[in-house]
C-alpha cells in the first residue's frame, strides 16, 4: 500500500513540476501574458517613415521617425536629395515648458498636426485640444484658437437625406438665389428681391429638392423632383443610460433589403426665360439611386448617374441644357453585380471631352476611355488579368494616369505597385520596386514620391522616386526589427493553397505562440471576414503584436484567409458571394486550413475554431451551422444573421433585389436547428451599424429549436467585437472547448 501511495504522489510531483495544472484551470498570468504581449511588442521597430505631410506646395516633406532614442521629425528636400531635423526639441520643449508650465521631453513631444510655413520659418501644431504657432527664428510659441470640433457623429447613420432641408443656394455671380418653397423652386434676385417661381408640379406627395445646382454662368439650374418613400425606423431601449436611473428609448432610420426608396427626377430651369425645361424621367425605373449631378465647363450640358435597383444596371446620362434631350453615354450592366460601392471611377477630362471610366466587363478591373459626347468607347486604357486598384492622379495636359494595381507582378496578387500609363493604353511603366505591397505619397507637382513598401514579415523600406519613370533617387529610412525580434514574438507565415477549382492560389497567414512547440498539437482557430467588399489578409508589416498574436499566446494557431467571395481577384472570384453569403468561401478556408494541416501536423485538424464580428459574426455564426463536421467552436460578435435585416446598400448589393428566398437560404435564423458543436455569440444592446435584432432572433431560433449556445449582451454598447470583456469572453470560450480546460475563476481572480 505504501508503495502504491508512493507512484501516486510521485506522478502528481511530476505532473505539478511539469506545467500541469491538475485542476485542469488555465492560470490568468497566461492571460496576462497574452494582454502584455502588445505593451512589450509597441514601439521597438527603428527608422521608418510615419505620416509624411508635403510642405505647401514646395518639393520638400516632412516625416516621423521613431529612433531608439525617441521620435524625430526629419524635413525630406526631394530636390537637393537631403535630410535634416525639422526643429530643435531640446529648445522647443524648453519653450513650451515655459509657456505651458509644463515639462516636454525631447523624442516623445505630445504634439500633433505639424504644418510647416512653405519657408520653413515657422510650423502650427495641436496640443490639449489648442493650436499652437512655433516660430523657428526664435522658438517664441504663441497658443492660438481652440481645434475646431469637427461634428463627429456618434455612429452611422443609414437614412436616406432629408432633401427639404438645405438652405438657399446663391448663383456663381451672386445676382440670384434659388431655393424651395411650398414644394417648389423659386429664385430670388439680389437687384431688387423679387421673387419668381419656377415649378408649379411640387406637391406633398412629389416636391423638388432644396439641393439645387446652379450652373457655373447662373443662367440655369437642376433640382431633383422627389417622389418620397416611406421611412424605415429602428426602436433602441438602453437599458442602463449614466445619466439616469430609468431606461431610454432611441429610433432613428434605418432602410433594410425591400424597402421603399426615394425616387430622384432630374429637372431643369431656365433663369432668364423663367422657364422648366422638363427633361424625360421615364427611363430611370426602379432607382437605387440618382445623384452626382455635375454642370460642365461650358454650361452646355450636366450629367447625372443612375444606378438602377439590383445594382446591374449603371448609366452616365448627359442632358442638353438647352433642349432637356436625355441621352445615356455610359451604360454599365452585369449578370450578377455592378461593384458600385467599392470599385466605381469617373474622371471627366472636360477638356478633350473625354472620361476615363472603370468597369469589371471583361473579368478585371480596369480603366476605360469613354468620347463624352458620343458616348463610345475610345480605347480600353488598361487590359489583363489584373486588378486596377485606385487611380492616383490623372495628367490631363500630357494624357496619363498613375494608379494601382495588383496582381500584374509575380507572386502574392494582392501586393500593391504604381504605374504610369498613356490615355491610349501606351506606355505603361511600373513606377515601384520591391516585393511587397506600396504606398505612396506624391509630392504636390507630382514630380517625386515617398514609396514605402513591406511585406507582413519584412519591415518597411522608404525611397525617394521620380514619379516620371520610378528612378529610384535616394534611400530615406529602413526600418529595423532587431528589438521587435527579441521580444520574441512570432512574425506571421504567408501560406497559399489550391482552393476549390483546384486552380486558383487561396491566400492566408498563419500565426503562432512565441512559446511555439512543434512537438505538441495546436487547436486552429480562424479570425474570419468574409465581407464582399473588400480583401482582408494583412499584406503590410505590423510593427506590434495584434489581436491574432494575443490570442495564439493562450496555446492556439491562429490564421487568416481570403476565400473566394471577397473582392481584389477576378471577377469571377468576386462573383461567388453573389445571392450567396452563406459560401463566405468556407470550400476554399476548409482546403487551406487542411493544406496547412498536411504540411504542419502540430496542427490538429479535429480542433478548429473560429471567430468574427459584423459581416464576420455571420460569416462566424455560419460556420457551425453550414460547416458543422469542420468548424467545432465559434464567436460571432454583431453579426448581420439574417441579411434581411441588416443595412440596404451592403447587402442588396451583393444579395440582390427584389428580396428573394436566397435571403433566407443564406439566414442564421432560418438555419438555426442546424447548429452542432459550441457557439457564443455576443452584441452590444446600442449596434447602429447591424440592427441588434438580427443576433437576438437569431437567439429566438436557437432556443425553439432546442440548443445549447451562450450569449452576452452588452448594455449601451454599440457596434463592437465586444471590448474587454466580450475578449476576454471569446478567450475563454476558446480554452474550455478547444483546448479542454476551464479558464480562470474571475470572479476570484484579482482585478
């Protein structure tokens, strides 16, 4: 017996002194760990070019650098290829301790929005919420006005405008006034204050709008004539306001996929003649929107755009002002879906009569040369199986565009580079060199620019270029990662695989524990968003640990993926989401993450979680409803869950209308009863950006449909991933179900 009593507290030494925790209870210094992992990382990469701001219109620029001593503010002169320090700390910070009565430090000033006089002589700044003047001759500072409070709203606001509600709009020689009365437009002369109405057909039910557009001779103007539609409204209860003890009640607009939307009619108005000209509203049917009216130079015409519901049509239509005649000269359709909320360019290059125009209708973005008054198409400026990304700047006077592009260089598709290319589609010359992807920062005459690239495990390196040719002119910093190497941290591994087509690269990172150990078995868990509008894999260097990193530190692998569905490929790729938000790409994240698995075993195939909020809650959600035999555990935070019930423009636009049952073939709510392994999900009582209907129904379907599932409910919190406490939350979701022990007992834990 003895000797038995012996091997048990010999095998529960070795289990103590192993690590193990016998209560099978992860302790909270891992935790602890995890929160510190971000403080110990910040601020230990070295020489690199932060927040460049050109001075004036002069070819000089001024940068951050982050200095193992400090902060620095160096002055770039791009035409004599040299460096300085911007201004002397030592005595600023001496100025401003006299100023002030307060103590500055050299290399860590709180200051903020340094503007430097076109003569270097002086530079303004922002401190505790006041402008401040320095001046160089003699570091006299002066404490100017209070920063203006720019009217930042308290959230998004997702109701159509109030078209009654803007003020008379005075003509371009002042001479008139033109505004809304009683419905309809009247104009006011300045002479003599006599007023004459225009409109007569401005009712109740169809009025003309107040935003009225003058042309630039104010011998016309265009008001929309309005055929109102009725108002969607969301109802909110706080439940525990900091002001009082009792609840509150809020409602504001809110339109969802199916509702009625307000129809825009174009018209317009003759000042000398007092005369409406009435310009063909008949071919703009079913309207998401009409707006973007532009006047041209020459007073001869204005445009509109019209973008029909189901986002497959989109026109450019252009009226005579003269006659009111309607003629369409741009004419964008689409099988599935027009990108009009994430890729849609128009450049009016008034003087040739010409505009450059973007569009997927051969499979990839790309930029179009459009005759402005014929309405047919020149020449297609760029071609390939690449995506434009964003036009940078467009030279009129010698007929090119500089802009971004992904996808045209070997390697990862989504790595930004700069190129230069004729109006004819000649000439095209990439202006960046360097694997990764760029950023830039032109220079105000467009003769140089700051090209800045990195990759997520290479830091950055900042260049002078000439913008003419991409000649490389001068090295300005490169960065240094030494001190964010020894905190031991982990840089992410790019990883590609086949998705399902079994052709196409599906691109991702893999993030692991800085106590990483091959030996052992990680459970996977994946941070997803498989939002249409956009790509999301980081592809730039991160020089601090982020939210992935803290939370492979509790003992998990953590990645991320771009499956099919999302946007930057082809269109193709794209179109996959297409009345189809349920895929989110998960054939594409299931054959990766088991690539992933084949080629690093640690990994454990039978444990793999997943978590995301907003598009990302859904897309989360889904997971264990769709995928229920791979996807074991999830947290979805804010999640749209039914996409009827979400915001109109995001979601009819890759759903489609009129609303169909592939709304509710794509529904958590309508797939609740399908739900296996463990879910949490979790939403702020306040969520302005997804109704925080559609997780509480989602709740509702659960409960009748007999799961088991857990659920925090945030009072007063708005649109979130839960803050501190839904992490902490998610954190320990993930230990007691993937890794199969309690977390820690906070409510004994010490604070």
């Amino acid at each position: 017996m003895k000797k038995v009593t012996l091997v048990i507290n010999l095998v529960f030494l070795f289990l103590f002194t192993s690590g193990y925790q016998a209560s099978s209870q992860m302790s909270a210094d891992v935790y602890r760990r995890a929160d510190e992992l971000l403080k110990k990382t910040t601020d230990k990469v070295y020489y690199g070019v932060s927040g460049p701001v050109w001075i004036g219109k002069t070819d000089k620029c001024l940068y951050e650098n982050l200095t193992p001593d400090g902060r620095d503010y160096i002055i770039l002169d791009a035409e004599k290829l040299t460096k300085r320090q911007a201004f002397d700390q030592v005595k600023f910070a001496t100025a401003m301790g006299k100023v002030t009565g307060k103590k500055f430090e050299p290399g860590k000033l709180p200051i903020k929005n340094i503007v430097f006089s076109d003569k270097l002589g002086s530079f303004a700044f922002t401190w505790e919420n006041y402008n401040w003047i320095c001046n160089l001759r003699d570091y006299e500072i002066l404490k100017r006005d209070t920063v203006a409070n720019r009217g930042r709203q308290p959230g998004w606001d997702w109701g159509f405008m109030d078209e009654l509600a803007n003020g008379p709009v005075e003509s371009p020689d002042k001479k008139w006034t033109a505004y809304t009365r009683n419905f309809n437009v009247y104009i006011k002369s300045a002479g003599d204050n006599k007023d004459f109405q225009l409109s007569t057909d401005g009712g109740v039910g169809e009025y003309y709008s107040s935003y009225i557009r003058w042309s630039p001779d104010s011998r016309k103007l265009v008001s929309c004539r309005v055929r109102p539609a009725e108002k969607h409204i969301i109802h909110y209860v706080e439940s525990s306001p900091s002001d009082q003890l009792q609840p509150k009640h809020y409602s504001y607009e809110y339109q969802k996929p199916g509702d009625a939307i307000p129809q825009k009619f174009p018209q317009l108005f003759d000042v000398e003649s007092k005369k409406h000209i009435k310009v063909d509203d008949t071919q703009l049917p079913n309207q998401y929107s009409v707006g973007d009216i532009k006047w041209s130079k020459d007073n001869s015409y204005f445009t509109f755009e019209y973008n029909k519901r189901g986002h497959q049509l989109y026109q450019v239509i252009k009226v005579d002002a003269a006659t009111g005649e309607y003629k369409v000269i741009i004419n964008e359709t689409s099988d599935t879906f027009i990108d009009y909320s994430g890729k849609e360019y128009r450049y009016d290059a008034e003087g040739s009569g010409e505009i450059i125009w973007a569009s997927e209708r051969d499979g990839w973005n790309h930029l179009y040369l459009y005759d402005s008054g014929t309405g047919k198409v020149k020449n297609q400026i760029t071609k390939g199986k690449w995506v434009v990304r964003e036009v940078t700047y467009v030279d009129e006077k010698d007929r090119q565009i500089i802009f971004q592009a992904s996808g045209l260089e070997p390697g990862d598709p989504y790595f930004i580079h700069f190129y230069r290319i004729n109006f004819d589609g000649t000439g095209m010359k990439r202006l960046t060199d360097g694997e990764g992807t760029h950023e830039a920062s032109f220079s105000p005459d467009h003769r140089y620019f700051i090209d800045t690239w990195s990759t997520i495990d290479t830091p950055p390196i900042s260049v002078l270029r000439r913008a003419e040719d991409g000649s490389q002119l001068m090295v300005i910093e490169k960065a240094d990662m030494s001190k964010f190497l020894e905190t031991e941290i982990r840089l992410p591994e790019v990883f590609t695989a086949k998705g399902r087509d079994g052709e196409t690269d599906i691109w991702g990172i893999i993030i692991r524990p800085t106590d990483f150990d091959p030996s052992k078995k990680y459970p996977v868990i994946e941070d997803i968003y498989a939002g249409p509008h956009g790509s999301f894999v980081p592809k730039s260097f991160r020089p601090a640990a982020t939210s992935m990193h803290q939370l492979a530190e509790l003992g998990f692998i953590v990645v991320k993926i771009d499956g099919m569905g999302t946007s930057n490929r082809s269109k193709s790729f794209h179109d996959v989401c297409w009345k189809n938000l349920k895929d989110a790409g998960f054939p594409d994240r299931i054959l990766w993450i088991r690539a992933a698995v084949k080629k690093y075993p640690y990994m454990d195939i039978e444990r793999v979680g997943v978590y995301g909020t907003s598009a990302g809650g859904q897309n989360a959600a889904g997971a264990v409803l769709f995928y229920p035999d791979f996807y074991k555990v999830a947290v979805a935070s804010c999640g749209c869950h039914d996409n009827r019930m979400d915001k109109m423009w995001w979601n009819e636009q890759w759903m489609g209308w009129p609303v169909g049952e592939e709304y509710a073939e794509s529904s958590n709510v309508e797939n609740a009863w399908r739900l296996k392994g463990k879910l949490l999900l979790i939403n702020g009582e306040m969520d302005n950006n997804v109704d925080p209907s559609s997780t509480v129904q989602l709740v509702n379907a659960l409960i009748k449909a007999g799961k088991d599932f857990e659920y925090v409910f945030l009072p007063g919190v708005k649109h979130t991933s839960g803050g501190t406490y839904g992490e902490r939350k998610r954190r320990d979701f993930f230990v007691k179900n993937l890794l199969g022990i309690d977390p820690p007992d906070w409510n004994m834990a010490e604070k």
